[in-house]
C-alpha cells in the first residue's frame, strides 16, 4: 500500500530559492527543517490537514485490508 505520510513534498526556501525536500509526516509533525544555507524553517500544519491526511490513509488502509481478506476467504 502507499504510504501517504512519506511522500516527498518539495517548496523553496524562503530565503536562498533552494529547493527543500520534506514529508507530510514532517508537516503534522510540524518539524523544523534546515536549508543547506542555514536557514531554519518551522513546518505549519494549520488546519490539521496533514494529520487529517495521514489518518484518512490509514483507515483506508485498513478497511482495503478488510476488504482483501474477505474476499479471500469466499
């Protein structure tokens, strides 16, 4: 199954243009991440939407697994 939360989100930094590589965990998790110029940057999950996110991945996970193993069973 995918997993949503480790997919790779990628924005400028604010202050050089670099591009940085982060996670949607990262974002829920509101981590702090670092530009190769030192730049510091504070992940902001606002409205929730990354965890939100991550939680509706994995009851779909969940009941896709239901799902798998009962039509196994017939």
């Amino acid at each position: 199954m995918l997993d949503i939360a480790s997919e790779v989100i990628q924005a400028e930094c604010p202050s050089c243009k670099n591009m940085l590589e982060y996670t949607l965990r990262q974002i829920s998790e509101e981590a702090i991440i670092t530009c190769s110029c030192g730049e510091n940057i504070q992940l902001v999950d606002e409205k929730k939407m990354a965890e939100k996110t991550i939680g509706i991945d994995n009851l779909l996970d969940k009941n896709m697994d239901h799902l798998l193993q009962s039509l196994a069973v017939k």
